[in-house]
C-alpha cells in the first residue's frame, strides 16, 4: 500500500523592491504566499483599518523566526510580525504602490480594477477608493463589454460601475446584451430587472423627442428647414409645431425624425441620431439645389437633438440597490 509523500514546508518569496526594503517594521503576506517587506507608518497613514491593528497591545517578540508567539497574526518572519492577507500579490502590490511617493499603479483590466476597489473598501482607504472609483467607470472598461461590466458590478455590489455600465448597454438593443454572454446567471433576477427597466424607460423617453420633433426642446427655430419650404422636394403632409408656429417641412426631414425615432426605440443612445438616419438624409439633401442649403443646418440640427437625447437619458436612474 502506497503512501503519500509528505509534503514539504511552504515557500515564502518576497515581493519585488521596493516592497523588499530591509528597513521594514512588517510584513504583509498575500493569500500566494508572496511577503510584502513594509511599513506600519505607511499602512496607518494610508487605512484606519491598519492604523487600529497597530494600535492594539501587541505582546513581545522574542520568540524564532515562525515561532506562533504573538504579534498581529503570531507568526514572525526576521524578526517582523506577519500580517496574512486574503488577496493576492497582485493586488496587494497595486494597493502598496498607490501608498508610496511612486507613480500610481496602471490598471489594465477591469477585473483588477474591482479587485482593488474591493481591497480599498475592505481597508478603508479613502483616497485609494476614491482614485480607483474614478478608473472603475473608465470608458476602456465599459464600451466594448458594458453586459459583463453590469454583471461583474452586481457580484461586487459596485454601484458606480452598475449605473456607468448601465448608461452604455444602451449602445445596444436590449435583446442583443447578453446574447454571447453565458455569465447571466452570476447576478439574480433583483439585478437583472432594473437593468431591463432602465433600458425601456430611456427607450420611452427619447424616443418621444423624435416622434415630437416641435417640442420645446428645438432652440434653433431659423433652421432651413423649417423657413424656407422646398417646392422641389416632397413635403411632409402634416406640419410641425416651432415656437408654437406651424411649420411645413419636407419629406426627407420627416423621414429623417422617424426613422431616428424608431431606432431610439431600439437603441436609446445620442450616437443615433448622428448615424445611418443623419447620412439618409443628407443625401437627399445635397440632390436638391434648394435643400442643399439644409445640409449644414440638418448636422447642427442633429447637434441639439444629440445633447437633448444624453440630457434626457441622464435624468434617468437606475433604480438597484444593494
């Protein structure tokens, strides 16, 4: 009957400079078994979680290196106390990094990004959570995956990330967001909702702009298109209210709000209106001598529309709590 070799005792590796610094007062080891040379007036400077450990009675160290005989967690190591960490090296080193007089750290993904705010927010680091919060709603990090960024928000229970990822899901039909996304099932149906609920409540609101395209939202009343009636062109057969004036304007820019409105249905981001609808109708224009003129009044138009879509969109909340 075989038996299993025992295995031998575990390796320690300390961490690379600056955080090897011979003249350390403690060590912090990370859940790889990688040890942390640094400094309790740093850690105290920098977290009040820190700052209450090293204010506790500590008992004397005088017992052999590994010996369990006190200190903050027991063990010692050179003569230093060791301070065991859940998290790893990696993300201890960038948390260590952005407490020293160095360049901050750089942060490359979104995944070490939550981890560091998680480890800010677990120590208590106020400037740290503050600086990486900053870096969480990154555009990076949110336009190409903004589904996987709301659900790796809800795991981490991140609110600015939530409401950041939410605002650019609306880059997409919401029957698109998670269609090569099987991670779905990582957040419950309580995060899942206000997701959809927001998406059709900006979905209702903006596209409300194109289908009432005389509302008072439209500054600009000297538009063209709205003065001067092409007798070229097809016009619309009903007409548009500006400054509570009735207001003929031709098919094209008719077709132009419909259209844009149908695809706000869809997709309620302010890149719409300046897309696929906005060329259309451009084209249109610049075939008629007359409504050629439209063509630089039909881009700023497309301008105030745009920024009255990303007013309305940002007065809309989404409502998670957790």
């Amino acid at each position: 009957m075989s038996q299993t070799e025992p295995s031998g005792p575990l390796v320690y590796l300390d961490a690379p400079t600056p955080f090897n610094d011979v003249g350390a007062d403690v060590i912090l080891r990370t859940s790889d078994n990688i040890d942390f040379r640094t400094f309790k007036s740093i850690l105290s400077l920098a977290s009040p979680f820190f700052r209450s450990m090293f204010n506790l009675p500590q008992p004397n160290i005088g017992g052999h290196d590994g010996a369990m005989v006190g200190g903050l967690t027991g063990e010692i190591k050179d003569g230093l106390p060791v301070i065991t960490l859940t998290e790893p090296s990696e993300v201890i080193e960038l948390m260590l990094t952005f407490c020293y007089p160095v360049r901050n750290p750089v942060l490359d993904t979104l995944e070490e990004t939550v981890q560091l705010w998680e480890t800010a927010r677990k120590y208590d680091m106020e400037e740290l959570i503050q600086w990486v919060g900053e870096r969480l709603v990154d555009q990076r990090f949110l336009e190409e995956e903004p589904a996987r960024a709301y659900v790796m928000a809800c795991r981490h229970k991140v609110v600015p990330l939530a409401k950041a990822a939410a605002r650019w899901t609306l880059q997409y039909p919401i029957t698109k967001l998670f269609e090569h996304f099987d991670d779905l099932q990582g957040i419950t149906a309580d995060e899942y909702l206000p997701l959809l609920r927001y998406h059709r409540r900006c979905s209702d609101d903006v596209s409300l702009l194109a289908s009432r395209p005389g509302s008072k939202w439209t500054i600009r009343t000297n538009y063209v298109f709205f003065s001067r009636l092409c007798t070229t062109c097809p016009k619309y057969s009903g007409s548009v209210f500006v400054s509570r004036k009735s207001r003929l304007v031709p098919q094209w820019w008719m077709d132009y709000m419909e259209s844009t409105g149908e695809a706000l249905a869809i997709m309620p981001c302010s890149s719409v209106c300046k897309g696929v609808t906005l060329r259309k109708a451009l084209e249109i224009a610049r075939d008629c001598q007359h409504c050629s003129q439209s063509v630089m009044d039909m881009k700023l138009f497309s301008d105030e529309l745009k920024e009255e879509i990303d007013r309305v969109v940002s007065k809309v909340e989404l409502e998670i709590l957790f």
